[in-house]
C-alpha cells in the first residue's frame, strides 16, 4: 500500500544522501524518492541545518570537533557522527556562531 508520511521537519534529526533517494532521520528512518540537492531548498529551511557532504543534520547538534584540513565532526544529540566537508566550514561556523 503506498502512504505519503507527513514528517515535520523539528522532528528531522538528519537527511543523507542515498543516490537518487534521502534518507530521512526522525522517530524512524524514511526514505524519500528524490535527491538531497532538490528537497533542500524548496522543503527544509536553510537556517535549520548544518551542511555536511553527504548530510544534513538539524540544529540537535551536540558538538562540533575541529578536525585536520578545516572538517568538523558533528555530533548530534542521539550520538551520531557524521564528518563535514572543507567546502562546508564556513556554513557551519556561520550557523553555530563561530569566527
């Protein structure tokens, strides 16, 4: 039986990047028949994410680790891990506040 599920995007803890589908984080995983590039912008506030490679992952950020060559390793509130991208590091110091 097909469904359409309604996730509010508060619940989202992440999405990544799984070929031509995304994987959605929340009360369980979900996955979704699009690209990440194309869901972003038209579907989930910029403001509330943090951009990773692969990964976009809310605001439940518990820390960020500096790592070699300007990466972070973000790590959100229910332990996951995930490693940002160089090319993301201005987009996460500006989302968390950092100079």
């Amino acid at each position: 039986m097909n469904r359409i599920v309604i996730v509010p995007v508060a619940d989202i803890s992440r999405l990544e990047a799984e070929d031509n589908y995304v994987r959605i984080w929340a009360d369980r995983p979900y996955l979704h028949k699009d690209t990440l590039t194309r869901l972003s912008p038209r579907s989930i506030p910029p403001c509330s994410f943090a951009f990773t490679a692969r990964t976009r992952s809310t605001r439940r950020v518990r820390e960020l680790r500096p790592q070699l060559h300007g990466e972070y390793l973000v790590v959100l509130i229910d332990g996951s891990e995930i490693t940002s991208g160089r090319s993301y590091r201005s987009q996460i110091q500006h989302a968390f506040g950092l100079g």
